[in-house]
C-alpha cells in the first residue's frame, strides 16, 4: 500500500458503521508487510501524520505505559486500547470533527521479533 491508499483506508473506517455494541471500533495495519529497514516504518508513519494533522490538526501524543500498568494490575481495559498497549509505546490520536470518533495512529513495535508496522485505529471509545 501507499500513503494515498492507507489514507483512503482510513476514510473508509471513519466512515464504517461499527458491527456491534460491544466493538465500538475498526483496526488496520497500513504500508507494506515488509521493510526493508525498520527506519522506513517510522519514516512511513510520520508521513501519515504530517497528512493527517493537516485535516484534523495537531494529534494528541500519549505514551500507554500506564495503561500496561494498570493491565498489569489487573484492571479491565477497552478496546482498542487494550489492543494498543500490547503493541506500542508511543501513539498519537486525533479526536474528529463529529466529536464522537477518534483516530489513533501507532507503530507496533514492541514484539522484537516482527518488524515494526504502523497501525490505525478508529473507536468512539475514550482513551482509559
């Protein structure tokens, strides 16, 4: 895929109804499976959030770090967060226009034995 496609991907699932009560949320892995250097993912995401903070503005920036603590602790996350946590440290979230949803863009780089892949997010589900 390419920016222009993955932007597109994400049009669509800010669109997309959400199939039930309890899965308030749509997820996707954007850019290619394989890079040839993990540099080029990051690369990649920054590229989708120059694009993306030209729509929408200047993203939230948050770390999950004490959301994995309070996993840890045994407290119930939603998702997509709980998700979210598992793979990345570092996010960023956009909250839309509609007020209801929001965008969360991340890089899944925390299984050090896959390479890092960029990751979206679309929930009407605040962050815990």
């Amino acid at each position: 895929m390419d920016i222009a496609e993955d932007l597109a991907l994400i049009d669509l699932l800010c669109a997309r109804d959400f199939p039930a009560k309890r899965d308030r949320y749509h997820t996707a892995w954007l850019g290619p499976g394989d890079w040839p250097d993990a540099s080029d993912c990051y690369a990649y995401e920054a590229a989708l959030v120059e694009r993306l903070t030209q729509r929408w503005g200047e993203a939230a920036r948050w770390g999950t770090v004490t959301l994995a603590e309070r996993l840890g602790r045994g407290e119930e996350i939603p998702e997509p967060w709980a998700t979210l946590t598992a793979l990345a440290i570092d996010v960023r979230t956009w909250d839309l226009s509609d007020g209801i949803r929001r965008v969360t863009l991340a890089v899944a780089d925390q299984d050090e034995e896959n390479q890092p892949r960029v990751w979206v997010a679309v929930t009407e589900t605040a962050p815990p």
